[in-house]
C-alpha cells in the first residue's frame, strides 16, 4: 500500500520469507488476502505480480467514496469546531507548499504529501462521528497504493492547484456551517480525485507487464 513494492512486481515466496524472517506458510496467507483484496494478480509461470487496478475499478471505488465522504463533510458541520478548521487549513497549505519549497520531488515528499492529505480527509471524518462511515471509507482506501495519488499531487502542479481550491472550499462550508454545499463539495472533489487516478492507471497499464 506504500508503493514501496512498485506496481509489476514479482512477489517470490522463497524471498519474502527470508526478508521478514518467517516460513513460507504467512507468506502463503498474506500473498491469498491480497489476492482477495485485488492487489495481486497470480500470473502462469510468473506467480504474484502486484497489479494494475482497471480504470473502471478506480471509478466505481471512488464513486462510492464520494458518496461516503460527502456524507461525512455534512455530518461534520454541526460538529466542527475552530481547532478542527485550523488543522483543515494547516494540512492543506502544507500539502500545497511542500513542492514548491523542495528542490527536488523526492520519495520523502510524495510521502509527507500523502500524510497531510489523509490528515484533511480523515479529520473531517472523525469529526462526523460515525464508526461504521469511517470504516466504509477506509476500506475503499486501502484498495489503492496511497502514494500514487501523492505522487500526482508532488508532481502535476495543475492537479495540485485543483485539489488546493476544492479543499478550501470544503473547508469554507464547513466554516459557513452549509451542511448541502459542504456534502457537495466533498462528493466533486472526491469524484475529481478518482479521475485523476483513473487516468494514471490508464497510462501505467499500457507500460506494466501482466503476464
């Protein structure tokens, strides 16, 4: 989910139990959960590969998170207070500047843009205050490598002035206590974010080897 085994991988039994140090048998498990999960694909003669998620995938995964946050930011407006705003705006702005302070987009950009992301999002739903929202919606984000959406931020600035504005506008909603625009607002962003990945998809798969 890192991305620190990049997308095309080969996954080898053998390998990954002397890097963790354990036998084959967890191996065998954690390689059948990701299966399960879509993150892995097992190939003929080629055995685990970490896969391309399909656009369509990407899509649909995004147009239920929509819904789900969008519901979240509503909820959350009845029950945001001044410090939860202040973190929104904090998280943003730095998630805006890191690039263009950095002389370089390195690794440890894209991963310090990802945490300030997931601080905006997920403050907003632990303010909702509904256990069983949260859940819903972390499931569909652990479906994706969370870098890859960093990595789009660090490096397409048209992208990152786009997610910049929808955040804050967001966060105005919030402040302007407009449970409608601030549903709606999540839901466009969040759809908008979706595409943004889709796309990458798109081009990665063209690239990638599957098999």
């Amino acid at each position: 989910m890192s991305g620190a085994i990049p997308i095309g991988a080969q996954l080898r039994q053998a390998e990954l139990a002397d890097e963790f140090g354990v036998s084959r048998t967890p191996v065998r498990e954690a390689l059948r959960q990701l299966q399960a999960g879509g993150l892995i694909t097992v190939v003929p003669n080629k055995g685990a590969i970490v896969r391309v998620p399909a656009p369509w995938e990407v899509r649909e995964a995004y147009e239920v998170r929509a819904e789900l946050e969008g519901l979240a930011a509503s909820r959350a407006v009845s029950r945001v207070s001044r410090t939860d705003l202040d973190t929104l705006r904090q998280a943003n702005q730095e998630m805006y500047e890191r690039p263009l302070r950095a002389a370089e987009h390195d690794a440890d950009m894209a991963t310090e843009s990802r945490r300030e992301n997931d601080v905006f999002h997920d403050t907003i739903i632990q303010v909702a205050g509904n256990s069983r929202l949260a859940r819903a919606i972390l499931e569909i984000n652990e479906t994706f490598p969370r870098n890859v959406t960093a990595q789009l931020l660090v490096h397409n600035e048209r992208h990152r002035e786009e997610n910049y504005q929808e955040h804050l506008r967001v966060v105005e909603a919030l402040e302007q206590g407009d449970l409608v625009r601030a549903g709606e607002e999540m839901r466009a962003h969040v759809l908008s974010a979706g595409e943004h990945l889709a796309q990458w998809y798109e081009r990665r798969s063209s690239t990638v080897f599957t098999g």
